[in-house]
C-alpha cells in the first residue's frame, strides 16, 4: 500500500513542481511524519497547498517596489523598503511568530523557539529585502510560464525583449518546470525576494507541524544589501544565532563560504588648465595623466580577463575635464596576499605619478569594504558540512564555489555571526532578464527546514 501510494504521489508532484521526487521528504523526515500521522491525500493536499502559497507570496512581495539607492545617506537608503519590512512582520505574527518585529532601521526579526529537550544551537536564515539600482524596479510585472518548454520565451514583444537558451543555456536544465520571469520593463526582484518567500514558507511549514522538532529558530530580513550597507546596524548579539545563513545565492544547489575581500579606491587627479592656444609648458591635463594610471594597471587584472578565484581592478567609473578626473575603482581577491598586493599597485602607481607630475597631483582614498568570510567559517565547518548533507539529503548536488563578489554573510562573520551562502533559486540577477524555477525555490525551502532537523538531532 505505501508503494503504491508513494508512486502515486510521485507521479502528481512531477506534474506540479516539475522534480521527480518531493526531496523534503526523503528520510528521516518522510518515514517520521509517514508513521506518526499517517497522512496521504491529505499530506499530498497540504504540500501543494504550502507550494501554492510559495508562489503567492513570491508575487506579492515583487510587487513591492524596494529598491535601493547608493546616492542616500539615510538607513535603510529608501523608506519604501520598509514598505515589505511591514507586511511581513504582519505575516510572521499571522504565522504565530509572536516576537516578530521591525527596529527603526528596517530590520525584520523574530524567533520560533525550539521544541526538543536537548541543547540545540540556535540557527538564522536571512534575506535581504532590497532590489538592486541597476535596472528599473518599480512596477514588476511577473509572467508565469507553467512549463517550460525549452525554446525563447518573448519578455516583451514591444522591446524586442528574448530570454533565450541560446544566450542563457542554463535555461535548458528547467525544461518542464514553471519559471517566473520579467515583463521585460524591469528587474524582477527575486534576488532576494526569492529567498524570502523560502524563509517565510518554512515558517509556515514549521508552525503548522508542531510535530516536526527543532532548535531555536532565528528569521531575520535586512535591508541595503544590494548597496553594501545591508548590516551596518544589524545587532547581532540581539538576533541571538550562533551560526546563520543567508539565503542570497542563484541556481540551485549553491553553497558558497568563500567571497572576495573587497577594497575601494577613490582616486582625484588635479590638473592645470590654461586656454590650449597658449598651453606649451603650462598645461597639465588630468584626464591624461588618468589614462596614464589605468596604462599602469595590469590588463589581465580587469574583470573581463577573469574568472573563478582570480581577482581583478576594476575602474567602476570617472567623469573628468582638464583640471580634474574623478574616478572610483573597486579591487577584489579571494586571496588575502593578491589583495594586499593590488592595493600595494595601486598606492605605487599613484605614488609614482605624484613624483612624475608634482605633489598632489593625485590623491588616493583607499578603504576597505569587506573581506573573505573563509576565515571565520573554517573553525566551524560543521555548518557547511551540515548544509550539504541537507542539500543531499533533499536530492541536490552541491556546486560549492567562491562568490564573486560579497554577502551581507561575509560582513556578518566578522561581526561575530558565521554565516554562509546558499541558493534561493533565481538566475539572472539585477537585469530584465532575471527569472525563478519555482521548484528552486521550493528546494530552498526543504534545505531550510533539513538544516533544523539535522541540528536537532544531533
């Protein structure tokens, strides 16, 4: 009889979320609830309900526009941030999340407590409520594409707009599955509204299955982080975790606890401007003495050149006349001695033309952003190790790799707070073209939940 019914079950999950098997009940979790209330129909019933919801959330939360803005200096950078900060302390307490709540910076916060006797360690999953500046995001028009077939799926037949597997060949790999896309006239916001709606459909699944055993816990949504300010004011001893994850990662099975150090370099070269008719001997150009400071740089440093653990110098942008060049570059690497040493190039390079030019000439603001979270994380691998298993256990191949950029995780780990990466699900990040396989982000869900029940049965 369960062999049958589990075929069953089988068969009507495929045609729903587009996996051949519902991974959140493999064992122990499965047998556990199989043998302790004996659900079928109504187990099945209940799954497609907490998926249903899943995406009704989902489209909610992109609806509220929260992008973020670097040109501020108020926190969080844009009020309307605090727009979704409201409605989903709201739905925390509607869920039963009773110490739910927001703190004057926009920080969303609350606790389910543990159900077992034994010492559990409390455990954070966090999102970040802001979208990102860099397409527009006000008025997000989802499109729902039930099953994929495979070919180009038309965004916007008005701006010629094509999400296609000949661009995008990963798109091949969700054949079969709903995908929620743009309208093509703005960013979608699944990074990170995504992972939101995975932390907040586990929550739902837990509070309504008071059988299902667990430590502490620990919910926690943050604004600015697609402007690296995302923690600035997070009160980590508040928020009470002694390990979390963010939930800010792309496809699935990404597990990441590697990111760059980061460095910020804000370089203003002073010029001479005089009328050119008369500028022999006299004339000092800045924007050509700004060139000569890229022409010092090495090329292959520049991200177009790189990939993987390499790093890179980037000019992120200028604006320059003969008198003065403003111009901002980030430096970036995986390891701490490359990362010294570009900062160590960019001093000498800066240095040299000072010699070369006069005193003064350039200035060079270099600051530290943020630096790799590998080092905080290495002493308590147990929580790496533990999101694999419960992304194993759930049917997922971890694809562990180094983030290419910085996490409100890795600003988290210095504070005190480890804190890895893995994936909600979308692709595409911060462009029209960014789209979510609604069953990624149902895995996020089952690795959320698989993550407590590991701890809790430790």
């Amino acid at each position: 009889q369960r062999t049958k019914w589990t075929w069953n079950w089988k068969k009507r999950w495929a045609g729903l979320s587009g996996l051949s098997t519902p991974a959140f009940l493999a064992p122990p979790i499965s047998v556990k609830l199989f043998e302790q209330v004996g659900w079928k129909e109504k187990f099945i019933f209940r799954r497609e309900k907490l998926m249903s919801s899943l995406v009704d959330r989902f489209l909610r939360y992109v609806k509220i526009d929260t992008q973020s803005d670097p040109e501020s200096t108020t926190f969080p950078s844009t009020e309307k941030q605090k727009d979704l900060a409201k409605v989903l302390v709201e739905e925390l307490k509607q869920l039963g999340v009773k110490d739910a709540e927001m703190d004057k910076y926009g920080y969303v916060t609350g606790t389910i407590p543990s159900n077992v006797k034994n010492k559990v360690p409390a455990i954070g999953f966090l999102a970040h409520m802001d979208t990102s500046p860099s397409s527009p995001g006000k008025n997000v028009n989802p499109q729902i594409i039930d099953s994929y077939d495979g070919k180009d799926i038309v965004l916007n037949s008005k701006l010629n707009l094509v999400l296609s597997p000949t661009e995008f060949p990963i798109l091949k790999d969700y054949v079969g599955q709903m995908l929620i896309t743009t309208d093509g006239t703005t960013l979608l916001g699944a990074d990170d509204k995504a992972g939101i709606a995975a932390i907040m459909s586990a929550v739902e699944w837990v509070m309504q299955h008071p059988e299902f055993k667990h430590g502490d816990f620990k919910i926690g949504f943050t604004p600015d982080e697609e402007v690296g300010r995302g923690v600035d004011f997070f009160d980590v001893k508040k928020f009470g975790a002694e390990f979390a994850y963010t939930l800010d990662g792309a496809e699935l099975g990404q597990l990441e606890y590697e990111n760059f150090n980061a460095a910020s370099a804000h370089v203003i070269v002073h010029g001479k401007q005089v009328h050119p008719g008369t500028a022999k001997g006299f004339m000092k150009n800045s924007q050509l003495i700004a060139f000569e400071l890229q022409r010092m740089l090495p090329e292959v440093e520049r991200p177009e050149f790189t990939e993987k653990r390499e790093g890179f110098i980037h000019l992120d942008h200028m604006t320059g006349t003969v008198e003065t060049t403003d111009m901002v570059y980030i430096i970036r690497d995986h390891d701490k001695a490359k990362f010294e040493h570009k900062k160590a190039l960019m001093t000498e390079a800066c240095a040299f033309l000072n010699t070369r030019f006069g005193a003064g000439t350039v200035e060079l603001d270099l600051t530290d952003s943020y630096f790799n979270m590998k080092e905080k994380i290495e002493p308590v691998m147990h929580i790496v190790d533990n999101a694999r298993k419960a992304m194993l256990a759930a049917g997922i191949t971890p694809k562990e790799g180094a983030v290419r950029g910085g996490t409100d995780g890795s600003r988290l780990s210095y504070m005190g707070l480890p804190c890895p990466n893995f994936f909600a699900g979308a692709l595409n990040f911060h462009s029209r073209f960014e789209y979510v396989p609604v069953p990624s982000m149902q895995k996020a869900v089952d690795v959320i939940l698989k993550i407590l029940e590991i701890y809790a049965h430790l």
